[in-house]
C-alpha cells in the first residue's frame, strides 16, 4: 500500500503558513531545520527533537485565525503578520523599527500606525493568540504530533521575559521546544538579511529578553553549526533528512483526512469562506462517483479539492471580506492565489501531483482564465470537476457582496457559465448530478427547435432527406421545410458548414 510521510503534511502547512503570515517563501521549513539541529546541540534526547521539528513546522498554524479581525484593524492582515514576526517590544527603539516596517504600506502613515499598534497591541494581539493558540489545539492533533508539541504552540508568541503574548508566561514555564523555536526562528529572520554575523548580533541582542540564554549560548556558541542547515539547496529535503527517526507515515488514503486541516486554516481567512472548501470536495467527490473514478483516483480529487484554496490566504482578509468591486489591484492579487496553490503543493514531493488539479479552478474553456490561461480541454478531468465544483459550492454560499443564490439559481448560472466558454461543460453535468440536480437545459442556439436539431444532426451526418425523413418517421418534405428554416437561421448552407455549426454549439449526441 502507498504511504506518505507525515512530515510533508506538516511541511505543507509550513509553506502555506509562511506565505499567510507575510514570511518569505520556506522560511518555516528553514526554522524547523535550524531549530531541530539546534536541539541535538543542546543535548535533547529523540523524543524532545521531535517535539521541537514538529513545533517549529507548526509555529503559525494558527495564523488566519483572527486575520478578519487584524485586517480590519490594519487593513492588512499578512502585512502585520510579517511585522509581528519581527517585532521586539522590549527595544527601546520599538517605535521607530515599526514606523520603519509600517512605512512599507503605500497609502499609510507609518508613524499614526506604529502608535497605533502599541495602544491596541496589548489587547488585539492577546486575543489574536488566544485565537490562534484555540485553533493550534484543535488542528495540531489531527495531523497526528505529539501532545508536547500542541502544547508548545501555545507559547509561540511567548517571550522569556514574561513580556510575551496571551498570557505572558516566563522563564521555564514555557515550553522547552517553543523557547527552542524562538531562537532559531530570530537566528533564520536575522540570518537573511545579515548573514552569520547578523544571526549572532540579533540572538546576542534578544538573550535574556524575548529568548531563553542558556539556548542563546547555545547557538552563540556553534552559529555556523546550528544556521548550516538554512544554507541546503532544497528546504523540503532538509527537513525530512531533519526528521528524527522513527519517520511517521500514513496510508495514501489518509491524505484527505490531513488535507483537511489545511482547508481549515484556509477558510479561517474569511467568516465568508468557513466551510467553502470542505464543501467543494463533497461536491467534487460525488462527482467523481458519478464519473466512475476509482478509490485511488477518488482519494486524490478530494484531496485537490480540498487544497485548491492554499494560495487565498497570501490575500488579505480584507479583499476577501470586500462587500464592493475590487480594484485592479485587488483583483491582480486574488489572480495570484492559483499560483500559490500550485507552488506550495508543488514543492511537496507526496503532493505534487495534485498541484495542476487543485490549481486549476479559475481556467476557462476559452483559454481566458487565470493563472496559466489553459484551455480547460487540455486539464485532467479531475481538475476539470474542482474547477466545476469551487464555482456551484461558491454560489450557493453567501459573500460579502451577495446573498447566497439556492441551487437551482446556482445550477443555471453554471451551465450558462459553461455555454459562454468558462467552466467545462461534462465537468458541470457531472457535479450537477452530484448536487442531485437535474442539469438546466440550455436554450437552443439562433432560435433552433428540438425537431430542427434532430434534423440538423442527421444532415450533418450526410443523410439524405429520404433517409432522415424515415429515421424521424416524418416526410422527405417535411425535412426539406426544416432544411430551409436551419439554413436560414444558421447562415450555413452546406452539409460541412452545418456539421461544424453542430460541432461548434455541441448539439451532437
């Protein structure tokens, strides 16, 4: 039987934490290698180095769950994010770092922002933790870590000093592998924009402060060492070399069982979305059912389906949340989406081959779609029925901008999406029939009626009016009077002009 390892899982929520929280792409798998070699130099046995590559892969598992609220706070969510990764609230020069990193937003002013942030912090941040740790608690376990490692999570945003967030516990009363975590993510962060000597200033400067010192020494004491995993050529690889032994795998088709955790952090980006993708993988499973899928072919359409909104959370709740028009902007950023699910699953080796089904979803037949711009013909069918089932599962749900359409109002605008060249048209059949709606009928083209499509194909076919009169028990004249009304209302004149005009409006059997 297929398995997979556990630690790609857990790596894909990394990756996909990473860009939510504004960090650069990796820098979570980066973290946990850091973090794991970190712990065998401070001397932890097997169990502990588990604990902390589990920990550090799951640091910002929480991350969307209060990003609602943070972005109608700061506008934007994955900005903040990225600033609260960095910020030391223990500098004397706190105020001027985050006028610096607020400077960064256009259209803000960066002082009002940083001031602003130091008044509500204290609250908002708490109860963002406190979100984020609830959720940490009821994910972590699903995706089958240790109960050390859950409880870690809770300390995350801890300080050793007692100045950290929710509950500002200090000292050894926080989690050994979360104050492992801590200092290498500082030493990561640090790292990348000013190398070793960098990495050794900003824990030298932490220690004592956000950062547990006997771990500071530790690193202090052997930086090369500890930062020489941070330097491999494939982070994904790193970290499952990292993993200590024994691996933990599952059966393949657990897959959507752990897949599910993720649409979870996905759709907490929006009050909007709760639900949206879970909702999309029953309505994709069901039509893979009525298709004839196999179990195998079954396990990896869910598994897409459940993944193909990884990308949404580098967008802003904001957009999400929008109840008007978007900008250009705005709607360039939402495009991008598709191309984040396609990168992160695509950098997981037990997952890869998911990527072109779940991020296919906004593809078009005509090629108009976004973000390759693939004619949804040249797509696997899977892919086809995500696309197919993302948009029917969307409509029946309510938006900031709409109310939710019933199901019958949704199943006609999805065939009359499929008919103007967007979603495929066997694809919406088959969900439809998933949904346990018969498909709408779509109106005829040019004013054709039922007889005249019957007698439009059998011509195309090249039968004469003798023969298609016989096979429609009709007259040979009554054939010839509907020839004159086809031509007529088809412009075609020829038997090849009519066959390509059935071909092209798809009224042949």
């Amino acid at each position: 039987m297929q398995t997979i390892r556990v630690a790609e899982v857990l790596a894909t929520v990394s990756l996909t934490t990473d860009v939510a929280a504004g960090m650069s792409f990796e820098k979570g798998l980066q973290t946990c290698t850091v973090a794991t070699r970190l712990a065998r130099l401070a001397g932890g046995n097997d169990r502990h180095v588990r604990v902390v590559f589990e920990t550090a892969l799951l640091r910002s598992i929480g991350c969307t769950s209060y990003a609602p609220e943070l972005a109608a706070l700061f506008g934007d969510d994955v900005a903040l994010q990225a600033v609260l990764k960095r910020v030391d609230v223990a500098d004397e020069a706190v105020l001027d770092g985050l006028t610096r990193d607020f400077g960064n937003w256009a259209g803000r002013d960066a002082a009002r922002l940083a001031r602003t942030f130091l008044e509500v912090f204290p609250n908002v941040g708490v109860q963002a933790m406190r979100h984020g740790c609830e959720t940490s608690r009821d994910l972590g376990p699903r995706l089958g870590v240790l109960p050390e490692s859950v409880a870690a999570l809770d300390d995350v945003y801890e300080r050793w000093d007692g100045r950290g967030i929710p509950e500002g516990r200090s000292g050894a009363d926080l989690s050994p592998a979360a104050r492992t975590v801590h200092v290498a993510e500082q030493a990561v962060l640090a790292y990348a924009v000013g190398g070793v000597g960098g990495a050794v200033a900003e824990v030298r400067r932490r220690s004592g402060g956000h950062l547990d010192p006997a771990l500071a020494d530790v690193f202090l004491a052997e930086p090369e060492a500890a930062l020489a995993p941070s330097d491999a050529t494939d982070a994904v690889v790193a970290v499952l070399e990292a993993e200590p032994l024994p691996h933990a795998t599952v059966p393949f088709g657990s897959v959507p069982q752990l897949s599910a955790v993720l649409a979870r952090i996905v759709d907490m980006k929006s009050p909007w979305l709760l639900g949206h993708s879970e909702h999309v993988a029953d309505l994709a499973e069901g039509a893979g059912r009525v298709a004839g899928l196999d179990e195998e072919a079954l396990t990896e359409l869910r598994s897409a389906a459940l993944l193909h909104d990884l990308g949404r959370v580098v967008v802003p709740a904001g957009i999400w949340d929008q109840p008007k028009s978007l900008t250009a902007a705005e709607t360039e950023r939402v495009r991008m989406h598709t191309y984040w699910t396609h990168r992160i699953l695509q950098r997981v080796p037990a997952l890869a081959t998911l990527a072109p089904i779940a991020s296919a979803h906004h593809e078009r037949a005509d090629g108009g779609g976004y973000h390759r711009g693939d004619p949804v013909r040249e797509l696997p069918l899977t892919a086809r029925i995500v696309a197919a089932a993302d948009m029917l599962a969307a409509l029946t749900e309510p938006r900031a901008h709409r109310p939710a359409y019933s199901l019958p109002e949704a199943a006609k605008m999805l065939v009359r999406d499929a008919d103007e060249g967007g979603t495929d048209k066997d694809a919406c059949a088959l969900v439809l029939a998933a949904a346990g709606v018969p498909a709408p009928r779509r109106p005829l083209p040019d004013g054709l009626t039922d007889r005249e499509v019957q007698v439009l194909r059998l011509a195309a076919r090249g039968l004469t009016s003798r023969q298609a009169g016989a096979e429609l028990s009709i007259s040979p004249r009554t054939v010839d009077h509907h020839l004159t009304h086809i031509y007529d209302k088809t412009g075609r004149r020829t038997r090849a002009g009519i066959a390509l005009y059935a071909m092209e409006h798809s009224l042949l059997p």
